[in-house]
C-alpha cells in the first residue's frame, strides 16, 4: 500500500491490472453460423441462417475485483475473483429472403 488512504491505485507487484493466466481456457470462445441458400426461382432466393454464439458455453468474465485491501488495510476476500461475465452462450435463427 502507498499510504494515500486511495485504495484504487495500490498495485500488486507495481502491475496496474490483474489478468487471467495465458491458458487455453482463457483465450478463445466458438462463435458458429450456418446458412442454407433455397432458390425459389425467378431470381428469388430463399436463405435460412443458424447462429451460435460461445457454442460450448465457456466462462467469459468482464472483469475481476482489483481492490487488495480495505481502507484501513484489512485484505478484501474478493479481491482476483470475478466480477461480471460476459453473455452465455447464446442461440439465434433467422430467414433472409432476396428477390
């Protein structure tokens, strides 16, 4: 702690942010879509779309709690747990007709 009685700008290790591990699980989520194209003739086409968004539901986290210590310098249980999660996985399907 830098004893300014500001407990926003004490930093662990001099580092301003707390990242999660360089692991896998950390890097990337699936996003998939698929499109079916029917032609109806005379030009017209008839496109039936499938999204998926984080298919295989992996935890996404917002952000982690990055306070270390209360203002009279008790630990914080929170602190390095997260503190808001991005959407879940998410599942749309839609229609596109061109003519």
């Amino acid at each position: 702690m830098n004893q300014n009685n500001f407990t926003q700008d004490d930093w662990i290790d001099g580092k301003r942010y707390l990242l999660p591990s360089n692991a896998w699980r950390n890097w990337y989520r699936v996003d998939v879509r698929l499109t079916k194209a029917i032609n109806l003739g005379r030009g017209a086409r008839l496109s039936m779309i499938a999204e998926a968004f984080n298919l295989f539901n992996t935890e996404n986290y917002a952000g982690y709690f990055r306070v270390q210590r209360s203002a009279n310098g008790a630990p914080r249980p929170d602190f390095g747990s997260p503190d808001g999660i991005f959407a879940t996985r998410q599942i749309q399907i839609g229609s596109k007709l061109e003519f």
